[in-house]
C-alpha cells in the first residue's frame, strides 16, 4: 500500500495545474483509488483498496470558501491553473473564492468533482491522461 511519504513525494513534483496528469498516473500506480481534498482545511484523505487510507495535511494555512459558489469563476481558476499560472496553494485558494468546498478525484472513472459547502457539484470533468 501507499504511505504518506510516498504521496507527499509525488506532490513535490508538482509545480503547477499542469502537472496534475503526472501526479494522478503516479498516485494510480502506488495504488491510490480516489482522494478528497478539503479545502478549508487544506487536507488531503487518500483511498486504496480494503478502506486503506492516508490522511494528509497539505495546506499550512485555513483557506477561506465563500458562501455562494459560482461555475464560471471555478472554470476560469481551473483554466489559469491548467496554463500553469498558479501553483497549488493559490489554486486552492482561488477555487474558494468560487465557493468550492471540496473536491474529489476518482482514479477508477478519471473524473474531478468539485463540491460547494452544500455539497452540491458545481463541475465534473474528466483528468486529461499523462
């Protein structure tokens, strides 16, 4: 199974949005099966197999999430981070500005959801392959 250092390893090569497709293959192939990140909290749950899981804080600092959520500024902070012209903290804190509380990455359907602090999905789009 994966380990924190394993995962915290993979996230130290990422530099920007960019990135992303690399990190996901590589958590994939340590066995990660989905993960949520917590915004606010900045804290990371990593799943394997047999309810496996890590737990891992990301972010040192609390990220505010507004209150009402808006698609259309989470579509552009995505954009700009894909581009790679944010790094992970400003991306996490730009995606709280859009009101997204959470996000969740499924390793078995490709897919990232991005929840509002009611848990409603505000997008759903596919991880572009490495």
């Amino acid at each position: 199974m994966f380990t924190r250092q394993q995962i915290e390893a993979a996230h130290a090569k990422v530099k920007s949005g960019a990135d992303f497709p690399k990190l996901v293959k590589e958590l994939r192939q340590m066995g990660v099966m989905s993960y949520e990140h917590f915004v606010s909290e900045g804290s990371n749950v990593f799943y394997g197999d047999d309810d496996y899981s890590v737990s891992i804080q990301m972010n040192k600092e609390a990220v505010a999430v507004a209150n009402s959520s808006s698609t259309e500024k989470l579509t552009a902070v995505l954009h700009d981070h894909r581009q790679g012209q944010t790094d992970y903290h400003t991306f996490c804190v730009e995606a709280g500005k859009a009101g997204v509380q959470k996000w969740v990455i499924d390793m078995g359907d490709m897919t990232a959801t991005y929840l509002d602090k009611t848990g409603a999905a505000l997008l759903t789009e596919p991880i572009p392959k490495a």
